[in-house]
C-alpha cells in the first residue's frame, strides 16, 4: 500500500509543473494526461458530439442503414472520414487517452446486450474502453479498426449517448 501510495506520489510530483517564474511560463503538454486527471463536463460532452459525428458519417459513407450493417472490412476508407481524425484527436484532446490506464479496459463480448454492458460502466471504465480502443488502433497498424468495430457493434454509441445523457457520470451541482 505504502508502495502505490509513493508511486501516485512521485507521479503526481513529476507531472506537477509548478513554474518557478510564474503562470506567463507555463507551456503546453506533449503527452496524454493520466488516469488521475479529471475531465470536465465540456470535454466528455466534446466526446460525445465527435463519437455521434463519426457514427453519422460511417453511415452515409457506406450508404448503410444501420450500424449493423457497416462493411469492416473496409476499414481503409473509414480511416480516410475527416471525422475519424477528428475523433482520434478529440480522445486524446479531451483526456480519454492516458499515459497510465494498464491494457485491457473494459470489453463487450459477442452475444452481450452492449447497451446494458455499457449502461453498468463507471465513467472510469467508459473512459477506460476509449482509451484502449485507441491503443488497439496505433497496433492495428492499419490491419484492422477496433474503433470501427466498437461502432458497428454499438460499444461506442453507446458510450457517446452515456456521455451525453448520463447525469450519474457528473458531479452534482
């Protein structure tokens, strides 16, 4: 316990960046943040519109009626969606991408109900899911597309509609 307790410590302490010649020096983050570092209601509302934008444009790009229907094997032409990169950079830009989640978050399995899985998540793990869908995409190498198919399954849409619907993932006022 002392341990982790030290651990979260010296992380907390590393990333801290207090200036020492005040706010006018402060500068602008390479790196994801952690798992620790809240995010606000904007940023998962952000989330949420770029996840129903990126559903909406796999959808009319494939001229599929459903989700259901969505052709992943061509997975090369979803990569090209502008709304795909905006997507990607929104997870890392509003704090779902994250330099110490451990692999493997939360999943839906084949034959799961994926809203009522997606319904029992805490916003640790809907954040946790982003996170590895993400990872998974940069090992995919191209190959394949987890974040296609957690929309074709309906994982992503329904964490987006969590997001934008769920005032159990908020603070109260």
């Amino acid at each position: 316990m002392n341990a982790e307790r030290d651990a979260d410590h010296d992380e907390l302490t590393l990333h801290a960046s207090a200036p020492a010649t005040g706010l006018s020096q402060q500068r602008i983050r390479r790196r994801p943040p952690s798992k620790r570092s809240v995010v606000n209601e904007f940023q998962a509302r952000a989330l949420a519109l770029l996840i129903d934008h990126l559903e909406k444009a796999a959808l009319h790009l494939f001229e599929a009626p459903s989700r259901e229907r969505l052709p992943l094997e061509r997975h090369e032409e979803f990569f090209a969606l502008p709304e795909y990169q905006l997507f990607v950079e929104g997870a890392y830009a509003c704090g779902f991408v994250c330099t110490d989640f451990a692999p493997g978050g939360p999943t839906v399995e084949r034959g799961e109900r994926v809203e009522e899985v997606v319904g029992y998540w805490s916003f640790f793990e809907l954040r946790h899911h982003v996170h590895t869908l993400l990872r998974s995409e940069r090992w995919a190498d191209g190959y394949s597309s987890p974040i296609f198919q957690s929309l074709a399954l309906g994982a992503l849409t329904a964490i987006g509609q969590r997001l934008a619907n769920d005032d159990k993932l908020y603070e109260p006022y």
